[in-house]
C-alpha cells in the first residue's frame, strides 16, 4: 500500500512550501518514520538543546503555545477547519501563558 506524502503541504504565494514534494510516494513506513523524528525527536531534542540558551520559563512557555499556534497555522495554510471547542481550549491556553507571564509574587 502506498501513501500519497505530502500531497497538500502548505500552499502560499509561491505555490505552496514544499510543493515540488507534492506527488512523492513513499511506504506507509517511511510517513511514519518521517513523524516520529520530525514531529517528536526533532522538537524535543530543540527544546532540550534551547534550555542550554534560554531561561526554563522561556522554553515553558514556548511548548504550552505550540499547540495553539499550530492550529492556527493549519488553519491559515492548510485551509483546516477548527471547531468551537478547539477554538475556546486555544484562547484558554493562551489566557494560561499570559497569566502566568504577568503574575508576580509580592515584593517584601
């Protein structure tokens, strides 16, 4: 069984990011294996690595809007539909990360 791989990526002004992948076929295997190390090695070996660069805060709270921001992004440029639900855990989220950017402990 094939598996049509990356067939509709990302379309923008310029046809799309990627869309000379638009018609590459690859084994089931090989989308999966292309997940598993670009949608989790690869972000958690860049988070471990920024810790070394960054602050732990600032690193937190890049990983608790990723998933926020990614919707957003599949459905400015994937053309996704988003539901109401999704859309009011999204705004809850970033509520989350504002708050708790803005609050300080008293000063004694």
């Amino acid at each position: 069984m094939e598996l049509l791989l990356l067939g509709r990526v990302v379309q923008g002004a310029a046809g799309g990011l990627l869309a000379g992948l638009a018609g590459v076929l690859a084994a089931p295997h090989v989308a999966l294996l292309w997940m598993i190390v670009l949608g989790t090695i690869a972000p958690f070996a860049l988070s471990i690595a920024s810790l070394q660069h960054l602050p732990a805060t600032i690193v937190g709270v890049a990983a608790m809007a990723e998933p926020p921001l990614a919707a957003l992004a599949a459905f400015l440029w994937l053309d996704e539909t988003l539901a109401a639900a999704q859309l009011a855990g999204g705004a809850v989220v970033l509520a989350g990360i504002g708050l708790a950017q803005t609050a300080r402990l008293p000063s004694r």
